[in-house]
C-alpha cells in the first residue's frame, strides 16, 4: 500500500492576500527582529541515496510515495517566487532536496536565479547542497548556469561505513571526484558538511579533518538534528560540537575565527599551522534561532520559516490561482513578519516535548536542509 509520511496538503494554510496593493519591498523582519536574508529552495523530494538519519529505507521504500511532477514548483513558478524574495531582502539562495542534482534541467533553474539582483544591484550568492554523487558529471555545467559555490556532504572516509550510511552503496571515491572536479572548476569555496552520530562515524572526525586539511575545502560538522518523525533521532546519539573540537584540537591546534556575519550557523576555527579551517554548527546543543534568517520552500512550493515547523505557508496555491505580484509579496510580508519560530532553542523543554507529541514535523528531504 501506498502512504505519505507527510501532512501537506491538509496542514498547509493558503496565505491571506486581503487588501494587497502596491508591491511590499524592502527589509521585512519577524516578531523576534529577524530579517528575511536566506532562502532555501527544495526542488525534488526524491534521493538516490537512502541516509540512515534522513531517508530511512524502512520508511522511503518501494512502497513511498513521492510527489507527482505536476506537484513540483515549476522553474518559471520559482524564479518568480525567489525575486519577490529578493525584492524583500534575500541575498543568498540555496538549492537543496531531496538531492538537487537530480532534478532535470537544473542548470536552467540556476540559469534564471543567477540573473537576479538585491534591489542595490548585487549578484546573488547562489549555491547548492548536495551528496556529491553527480558531482564529477554535473560540476562543469553548474558552474556555467552562474552557480558560485556548493556544499557536499560526506559522512565517512572509510568506504564500507560510507556505503553503510548512504544505503544505497554508493562509494565514498565518486564523491571525492566529484569534490574535486567542483574545485577544478572553481566552485569555489567548496564545503564539506558531516552530520556525526556517536557510535556510527565520531570514529571518522579526525580522518575527516586529516584528510580535508590543507585542501582548501572547509569542513564542516554538523550535531545530528531530531528533524522529521521517521529518523529513530536519540540525544544520546548527538556528539556536542565542542567534543569535534577537542578531538581535532588533539592531533591539529586550533584556534577560534571570527565569524563572517552575525546570522552565520558555523562556530570557525582556524588550524594553527595554517592548513585553512573548520566549522562546528552546533544546532542541538548550542541553538542559533537569535540569529536565524532562513525560509524554506518545499518541493511543492510550501513556505515554511523553521525546519522544524509543522505547517506550511501555500504559496503554490496562490500563484496557481493567479495571483498578482504584489498580492504574493504581501503575502510574504505578513507570513515572515509574523514569524515567531525558535524550535532549537525550546529544544528540550515541556512545550516542545508536548508540541512533538502533538504534531507531526516535516521531513528534511521534504523541507531541504
Ligand atoms: N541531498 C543533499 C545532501 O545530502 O547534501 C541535500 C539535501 S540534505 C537533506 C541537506 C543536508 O541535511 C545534508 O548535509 C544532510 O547531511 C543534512 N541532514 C539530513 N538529515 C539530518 C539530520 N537528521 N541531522 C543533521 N543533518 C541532517
Ligand atoms: Fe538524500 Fe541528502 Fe537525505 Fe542523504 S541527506 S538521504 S543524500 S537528501
Ligand atoms: Fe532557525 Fe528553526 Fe533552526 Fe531555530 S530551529 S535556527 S528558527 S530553522
């Protein structure tokens, strides 16, 4: 039998667009001060990869349900939809999934994003997530659409843990190649993200650092997160990023960096030998809601303003409807100004202990990391 894991359509509220005149432009901020300065755009709900702590198999198996093509946002649809966002204050986009580089023509995707401006006429910072595997393939091509940098995710060193991770037993060699070919073409500064989970890869944090060390790729690592409902996610298998810290420290010496910007999720340390640096981004034990300027838009053109929210804010809907430009720019305005989200810092007390028991949150390959 065919089931859905995710409350999309019944939970999602079509935003009210009462009364929209003129254009809202300008800097929006939420209820805690919060600008509106990131946008992370899912654009496929589907994997090749199967990541014990994101895509289960046991859940996303031959039985799972993806969404239909029609759901998708279309490219037109999300290129619309982010320059309202930029109009509003956005300046970085991110691309994420599911695995982005599997949906058909991104590069025409990146193409449109990358001609956009922030209303003072400054490129975007364009980049992308991804698990690496279409890398060495893709990488070229990307870099051509206008895309500036990505991000890669890599776990594990060690080839068998690797495959173990991933489920679907993919090698940890394709990745590596396609880190390189990324460098090669000058998708430039590459970052490597690794969510640890103690007891299945802290035994790869300091290979992870030797390896990376000196490469000019930033290393990032990253408190495995209690996101979704169907990845088992124990406290007890988050090992704090001061502990990543203390055991690169031991074989590499470390010191503290500044960070680049105020609303930046990575703590960074510098090698002291001058091998460049790492990032810890410490989302469980260390929460940086204060400073969180994210959106996220679901695969099929949902708002959400936490990664752990429940609800979704139907854009889809309203520009399927025919909605006018400044009837979506209003809407956007009042959903983030009247943003109130801080999960991660709630984290562990009795409301957010009682909001888990009573609502379902949505899944990272649904929302994008
Ligand atoms: N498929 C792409 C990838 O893996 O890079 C993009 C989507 S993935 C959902 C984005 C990021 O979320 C990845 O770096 C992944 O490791 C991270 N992630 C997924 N589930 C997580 C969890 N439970 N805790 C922490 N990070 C997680
Ligand atoms: Fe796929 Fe990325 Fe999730 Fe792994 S983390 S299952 S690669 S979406
Ligand atoms: Fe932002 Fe939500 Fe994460 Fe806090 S928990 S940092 S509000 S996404």
């Amino acid at each position: 039998m065919s089931r859905r894991i995710i409350p999309v359509t019944d939970l999602s509220a079509i935003p009210d667009i009462s009364g929209a005149g003129e254009i809202p432009r300008g800097l929006l901020t939420d209820t805690l001060a919060r600008p509106l300065r990131d946008l992370r755009i899912s654009v496929t709900d589907r994997c090749n990869f199967r990541c014990v702590y994101c895509m289960p198999r046991a859940v996303f198996d031959k039985d799972y349900t993806f969404l239909p093509h029609s759901a998708l946002l279309t490219f037109e649809e999300i290129e619309r939809i982010a320059r309202l966002f930029v109009a509003h204050g956005v300046e970085k986009i991110r691309l994420t999934g599911g695995e982005p580089l599997l949906r058909k023509n991104l590069e025409f995707l990146i193409e449109r994003l990358a001609r956009l401006e922030t209303p003072d006429g400054r490129p975007l910072d364009l980049t992308l997530t991804t698990n690496g595997s279409l890398l060495q393939r893709k990488a070229r091509g990307l870099k051509d659409a206008g895309l500036t940098r990505v991000t890669v995710s890599l776990d594990a060193l060690d080839d068998a843990l690797f495959r173990r991770m991933n489920d679907a037993d993919f090698a940890v060699a394709d990745v590596l190649d396609g880190i390189a070919e990324a460098q090669a073409v000058g998708l430039a500064p590459l970052k490597v993200n690794m969510v640890v989970k103690r007891g299945t890869n802290d035994s790869e944090i300091v290979p992870m650092a030797r390896h990376f060390h000196g490469s000019g790729v930033v290393l990032r690592f990253i408190e495995y997160m209690d996101v979704g409902t169907s990845n088992g996610w124990n406290m007890a298998e988050v090992l704090p990023s001061a502990e990543v810290v203390e055991r690169i420290a031991a074989h590499f010496p470390l010191a503290p960096l500044e960070a680049h910007s105020a609303a930046e999720t990575a703590q960074r340390w510098g090698y002291a030998d001058g091998g460049g640096e790492i990032g810890v981004i410490s989302s469980v034990t260390r929460a940086f809601c204060g400073t969180c300027t994210r959106a996220r838009l679901s695969t099929e053109g949902k708002l959400f303003l936490c990664l752990f929210a429940s609800n979704g804010h139907d854009l889809r809907a309203l520009v399927r409807s025919g909605a006018t430009d400044a009837e979506i720019a209003t809407a956007v305005a009042r959903i983030w100004r009247a943003r109130a989200d801080r999960y991660s810092q709630l984290r562990g007390s009795e409301a957010a202990a009682q909001r888990a028991l009573d609502e379902r949150r949505v899944e990272m390959s649904y929302i994008g990391g």
